[in-house]
C-alpha cells in the first residue's frame, strides 16, 4: 500500500521530526554531565553520533520505532511501503555506520530509547565499564 500522503505533505511532516535535542539525547547529556563524562555533543563524525565520548566512544540514543527494534514484530504493525522501507533502510545504516566507525576505531554503543527513559543509571555504568578498560590498556 502507497504513503497516503503526498511526497511535498511527507516532506513537511518529517521536516517537523527533530533529529537532534530529542528527550532521549537531553536525559542521555544530562547523566554524562552529572557523571562527569567528557564529550562532544552530535561530533561531525561519520553516521552522526549523538554523543563521541572522549576519547573514542561514539555513542547513539535509538529511537525504538525509527531504528526498528523488535523488528519482526514492527514489520507486521507497518503498511507495507513507506514506513517499511524506511525504517528497513534505517537499519541497514545503522549497520553500514557501526562498521565503519568500528573500522576506524571508534567503540560504538547503541542504547534504545527505554534504556535511557528506565535505567539511564545502566547506561552509564557501560559507559564508565568501557572508559576503564580504555584507560587500562
């Protein structure tokens, strides 16, 4: 089934999405602040993390629904067509920029937006897990 809007209407509607400043990210800074984490808020870094953790930790705040978590059960709640499509593109990015910031040595770390909203504390702990190993070697 086609998008039931118009291409011009799409564009306007996801004009309006914000992709930087979400709830998520502010939680995600506020924690990394009061934990006296250093980083680079949205780094001009290749797949634009929302956070590069110095020194080398590029971090992402994903959405559920834009990112496609549980996949196999979105899918079937989606038309098929637009929002398929796009959140299977989504992913597939989401994969193509884990690799390359992998590959040019950068530790990536995902977090789904209910991590953050319900154990922010969990996060930070990874966080700080992987700074010590850093730091370590």
């Amino acid at each position: 089934m086609p998008d039931v809007f118009t291409k011009e209407k799409r564009s306007q509607i996801m004009a309006r999405i914000k992709s930087k400043g979400s709830k998520i990210e502010l939680k995600m800074k506020e924690a990394l602040d009061k934990n006296g984490i250093e980083y680079e808020y949205q780094p001009e870094l290749f797949g634009k993390p929302d956070f590069l953790i110095m020194p080398n930790i590029a971090l992402f705040c994903d959405s559920s629904f834009w990112h496609g978590r549980n996949w196999k059960k979105l899918v079937t709640q989606l038309k098929e067509g637009y929002w398929q499509n796009h959140i299977r593109k989504n992913k597939e990015r989401d994969v193509t920029v884990t690799k390359t910031l992998t590959k040019q040595g950068y530790t990536v770390l995902r977090f789904w937006d209910d991590e953050i909203t319900k154990d922010i504390d969990g996060c930070i702990e990874k966080i700080q897990e992987i700074l010590s190993r850093i730091k370590t070697h």
